[in-house]
C-alpha cells in the first residue's frame, strides 16, 4: 500500500473520531465567537459542492441514461416519501411531544407544539443535496441516485404546501427559486464538473489512472468536505443549541428513530422485491433523508412569530448528519457481507 493510500484509509478509519471533534469545535466556535461563525455560512454550498463532486465523477453517462428507465425504483420511492413519510413524523411527534414526554412532565405543551411542528416540516420534502453524499459514501447506485434527486425535487414543489396545509393546518407559498437553485449547486453543476473532469482524465491519462490514483484523492476530499462543513453547520447555532440542550434529546428521539426505521424498511422491502445492495441501499437513502433547507427557509418566513419552530428545524439536520454517517456504516458492513456470502 503507497502512503498516499495509507493516508486515504487512516482519515476514512478514524472517521467517527473526526466526526465527533468538529461537532465540538462547530458548538463552541457558534457559542464563544458567534460573531465569527455567522461569516462561516458560505462555508456550507461549498462544503456541499466538494462533497457531491467527487461521486459525480464516478458516473458513467451510459449509466445516467439506463438509470433514466428506473420507473420502479422511482415509484417506490415516490411512495414512501409522500404517501408514508410526512404521515410517519407526524406520528412519531404525535407520540412523543403529545404522549409520553407530556406524561412523564419532561416537556411544557408549548414546547412540545413548537418542536411537533418543526418535525413535520423536517418530514414533508425529501433531500435534494447531501443524500448523494450519503449514497456514495455507502457504495449505492449513483446514476440512479441523480434519477431518483431529480424526481425529488419536482415533485416536492407541489406536494409539500398540500402537507403542511394538512398536517399543521397552515398554508404556505414554496419558493420554487429555492429548489432551483439547491438543483442547480448540488446537482447540476457538480454533475457538469464531475463530467468534464472524467472525459479529460481518460482522455489524457486513462481510465484505470482515473479510478486508482485519482478517485482515492477525491474520496478524501469528499470526507474533509463532509467535516468542515459540519464545523460551519453546528458553528451557526452553536450557542442556540448549548443554551437549549434540552432541544437535543428531545428532537433527536423521534427524529433518530424515524431514521432508522425508515431506512430498514425500505432497503429490506427493496431486498424483498429483488433488488441489489446498490439499488436498494440508494432508495434508502432517497427516502430517508429530509430537506433540512427548505425546513428552515419555511420556519423562518410561515413560523416568524413562533422562534423555536425554527431552532427544531435547525436542531434537526445536526441529529441527521451524525446518524446518517452511522447508517452508512451499516450499511457498509451489510455490503461486505453480502460480498463474502456471495465470494463463498
């Protein structure tokens, strides 16, 4: 093994370690200088960016197009993100802001209505931006994750003022320049980039120099992005989330569970319907992640008047990146199984 690869494995093993030291260095930069974290949030389109472009220069065109005719893998996941997910968070807060944290006085009833409504609106509108991440990361299918990213955002537009309509009872107008532009950054130009790079590279060195030497540079990359931009991401509401520690346990409760749960019973429904490790984990993941952006934009402008709607949405999406990063550890050992049954 070289010592550039040797260095490539030794971030992606101390993973977990890295992951929980800038957690910590994000909450005490946002809570000792707030002043400063609030000029890190262009740190979080870049952070995105350089995390989506490495998995798009692993895609083949070829693959893009034959991805384009999944129309069952997006009907799976069409189902499970608007006509289960919405109604499984609203449940899941129903049962424990309304229910059993009520009862055992561990929440105010304001509180819990304030934290219930920022769940729904983290459980109306799917990820169109770090699921990618997450998928690549896993080893699922990317073109099909970009086929299944792009349905996402469409459909969202319509589906999720309906939602919040008949889930919170409010109506609110979607900012459809919003989801354009989160396309745009997170799906149109990193796929453009990851493209033009490809080409270049096979066409002046090879594919095979693509694949060993330049990939595991990006692989890299992809996981230095992914911790500076949790930094930037608990930097922002460090001292929001230090003062209200409360919010932690009581967000990361339902929300953790939905995640889980979410992301066994698709990918095993997958597994059950025929479907490979890399599919099936893919429409996990596509089904799982929230759309933390377009959460906050909504409890900022609807929820004005209600502050802590925001703070359970901004709390949201600081629970999902930990837990996420646990799923696709799973995931990832499910995989390795999987190779060695089949290996046997």
């Amino acid at each position: 093994m070289s010592g550039k690869d040797s260095k490539l494995g030794w971030i992606e093993k101390l993973l977990a370690v890295w992951v929980v030291i800038c957690i910590a260095i994000g909450l005490l930069l946002g809570k000792y200088f707030p002043d400063f974290s609030k000029n890190l949030g262009i740190g979080i389109p870049i952070g995105l960016f350089l995390m989506i472009y490495p998995a798009m220069t692993k895609i083949e065109l070829g693959e893009l197009k034959a991805a384009l005719k999944s129309k069952k893998q997006v009907g799976i996941i069409v189902f499970f993100n608007y006509a289960v997910n919405p109604f499984l968070l609203y449940f899941l807060g129903l049962l424990f802001f309304k229910m059993i944290l009520p009862y055992f006085g561990l929440i105010d009833p304001t509180t819990a209505n304030y934290l219930w409504t920022g769940l729904i609106l983290l459980g109306v509108a799917p990820c169109i931006a770090m699921v990618l991440v997450w998928t690549d990361l896993a080893k699922g299918n990317g073109p099909l994750g970009i086929v299944l990213m792009a349905w996402n955002s469409i459909i969202q537009v319509i589906t999720t003022p309906f939602y919040i309509a008949l889930l919170v009872g409010t109506y609110v107008a979607i900012d459809i320049m919003l989801i354009g532009q989160s396309v745009l950054l997170y799906l149109g130009l990193p796929l453009l980039f990851g493209v033009i790079t490809r080409r270049l590279v096979i066409k002046h060195k090879s594919e095979s120099w693509l694949n060993e030497k330049l990939i595991p540079y990006f692989n890299s990359m992809q996981l230095l992005a992914l911790l500076f931009t949790m930094v930037v991401m608990f930097s922002l509401k460090g001292g929001v989330i230090l003062d209200n520690p409360n919010l932690i346990w009581q967000m990361a409760i339902p929300v953790v569970l939905f995640f889980f749960l979410l992301y066994n019973i698709v990918y095993h429904t997958c597994r059950r319907l025929g479907y490979n490790y890399s599919d099936s984990s893919t429409m996990g993941f596509h089904c799982t992640g929230r759309n933390f952006e377009l959460a906050i934009a909504i409890a900022l402008t609807a929820f004005a008047t209600m502050p802590m709607v925001a703070v359970s949405t901004v709390v949201g999406p600081l629970i999902e990146i930990p837990v996420m990063l646990t799923i696709v550890w799973i995931a990832l050992r499910t995989r390795k199984k999987l190779l060695i049954t089949k290996g046997a």
